[in-house]
C-alpha cells in the first residue's frame, strides 16, 4: 500500500535554480484527459521537479499553504501520477532542465489495496503465482497510478518482482496468474495466441427486459459479436461484420435461472442467484429474474463479456458501464474469472474458484 509521502532530502532547498532560465511568467498550461485532470506543460526553468509542480500548478489563493500543496504533489510523484519527456517519474529527487515537457494527472484515479495480499495467493512455484484478483481493482499499473494495482501490491507482499502474463478488467475478480520468470511469461503468451489456454467466467446477468414468463430465457450457446478497435469504454460492439473490428466470440457452457428445476435446487449457484435475487427484490432494486451463466471465453477482448452480454440485453449484475449506473450491490461487479487452464514443464495446470457470488452480499474484506 502506498505509505504517507516521504520527506524531501536535507539538500532539496539548495540546490539552486540556473540563472536566467525561467521563461515569461505566462506559462502555456493544457488540459486534457476529461475528469481525471490531465495537465502539461513545458518546464519554464531547470530545477527541482516537486518545486516546478509548485510553482507553476499552484492556485494563487491565500487559502493554500505551501506545505500541504508541497506533500499532494510529492503523493502524486510517488503515486506514479507525474511523467517528464513522455517518461514516468516517481522520483522525489527528480531535477528537471528548462523546456523538458510534464505532465500531471491531477485527479489520479485511486483503488482499496488493504488486502492480505499473500492468503488471495490460491498457488505459488518458482515459476510462477495465481491471485484471486479483488474486484475494483486494476490489475497492473494504469496510466495515472502505478501503485494501487494487483500486480504491484503483489510484488510488495511477497517482495519479489512479477510480471505480467494477461489482464483482467478492474470491475473482474478472480483467477490472474503472474509470471516469476521471463521464460514462462514467454510461454504464457505464445499459448494465448495459438489459443491454447482455456478461460472459463462465472456471471450474474440482469434482463433488461421484464418477463412474466415462468420459464428461464436461454440464451444462445455461441455467441460473436465484432469489436470497434478503440481505448475508450464502453466499447462498441455488433453483431454484424464491420470491416476492421476484432471479433468477439464466446461460448455459454451453462445456464440457470430462478425457475429451474427442483434437480438442481441444491446447486451452490443457485441457492447464490436466489439469496441475491430476493435481496434485490425485497428493496425494489431489480423487477426481473437474474441468470446465472458460466462462460468458456474463446477470445480475450477488453471488456468483452460485459460488453456483448450487454448488447443482447442482458447486461452483467452491477455493471456501471454496461448496466446500471447506480450500483445495486456495492461496488462488485456480478463476473468473475472462474477457472483457467494452461501447459507449463511438461504439465497441465487447472486452477478453479467456486461458481457462486456469496461474495456481492459482503462488504469488501480488508486488513
């Protein structure tokens, strides 16, 4: 977890500014990157980077005193919110020359990491771990903070470096495996591309639509959508060919709903579906029956389940991007990477959680 920022060194105050290298004091500030508070600008002289921060980001407004705008922007630093000429700087004792091009996530977007990191650990070798990835939480650095991440709560837990060998959506929990060694992320990657790794979910979905039918909607057992190739969320899918868009394929292995059989009645899954359904019901919050589908995902596009299960009108449980935008169960979203397997030395290695969602009822366990 990212500690209180740490104090400037004893040498910080004299190392003297380059004459005559400060530029006119209009300094061409630029904003982008929409609520996140994206800010650049050319350094208008040599120096110190926390003072350059300082100086030229500071509001002129009495009500703020040097020292608390001092440790924000030495938190930001540290945070991995503040990059120079394109590079990310978390370097306190950071000197920056005249010109040099900065920019600052002002508003970084930030995550819980008060977890017990080593007991999510589900196995461990030489080679490489297996996490139960929290939900709401990024799985490696993102862009404006290169701390508050699975990956590098990880690294700190278990004091050893790890690398990434494929990634989860922040809103996904479950099973993400981390490389201890080059030569297995290597092998990790070739086997993704050839395919050859399995990759099953477990979702909750919510119908858009209300039904008084008795009996569960099936859904389709193959399903393809075509993915618009963009960064930006949430994506954009079709069901059409577009010229250009990745495809999106995945097949659903399973399904149950709340009118099921009595043979299954016994079912951990659904006995989860039916407490969280009646939870949801008894507050009015949903007016429709969920379903719950395990998924065998043939490929691996950002934000892909949730995407093309929203698309056919069934959206995951507690999806603000493709669901509900006001959250219904917390701040846990109904998907979870399930069970994964791949070849490593010589052998198959499957790794499994439970198929229900007990988890969406609880508040998030911290440490």
């Amino acid at each position: 977890m990212l500690t209180k920022a740490m104090s400037l060194p004893e040498n910080h105050a004299k190392k003297p500014l380059t004459p005559n290298e400060s530029s006119s004091d209009l300094i061409n500030i630029q904003s982008s990157g929409f609520k996140y508070g994206v800010k650049y600008f050319n350094s208008p002289k040599s120096g110190w980077l926390l003072d350059i921060l300082i100086e030229v980001l500071t509001p002129k407004n009495p009500e703020h005193s040097t020292e608390n705008i001092s440790l924000d922007f030495s938190f930001l630093i540290q945070l991995g919110g503040v990059y120079v000429n394109h590079k990310r700087c978390q370097d306190l004792h950071f000197s920056v020359t005249i010109h040099d091009l900065i920019r600052v996530h002002t508003q970084p977007r930030r995550y819980n990491v008060n977890y017990s990191w080593t007991q999510l650990i589900q196995y461990e070798c030489e080679d490489f771990l297996v996490l139960n990835k929290p939900s709401g939480l990024p799985s490696h650095p993102s862009v404006d903070n290169a701390i508050e991440n699975s990956l590098t709560q990880l690294s700190l837990a278990t004091h050893q470096p790890l690398f990434v060998t494929h990634r989860l959506d922040t809103l996904t929990s479950g099973l993400i495996i981390y490389g201890k060694k080059t030569e297995f992320v290597h092998s990790f990657n070739t086997q993704l591309q050839k395919k050859q790794i399995t990759k099953k979910y477990v979702a909750l979905l919510h119908p858009l639509t209300y039904s008084n039918q008795l009996e569960d909607v099936y859904l389709s057992k193959s399903i393809i959508h075509y993915m618009e190739k963009s960064p930006r969320a949430p994506k954009q899918v079709s069901q059409n060919y577009q010229e250009n868009w990745d495809i999106c394929e995945l097949k659903i292995e399973s399904q149950i709903g709340s009118s099921t059989s009595s043979t299954t009645l016994q079912s951990p899954q659904l006995k989860s579906l039916l407490t969280i359904q009646n939870e949801l019901i008894k507050t009015n919050a949903i007016q429709t029956n969920l379903i719950w589908i395990k998924i065998n995902l043939l490929t691996g596009r950002t934000h892909q389940i949730r995407a093309q299960m929203a698309n056919i009108g069934y959206p995951v449980l507690n999806d603000p991007v493709y669901g509900q935008p006001i959250p219904l169960l917390g701040d846990q979203l109904g998907l979870k990477a399930q069970e994964i397997e791949f070849q490593w030395a010589n052998k198959i290695f499957k790794f499994q959680l439970d198929e229900n969602f007990d988890h969406l009822l609880k508040k998030s366990s911290t440490c």
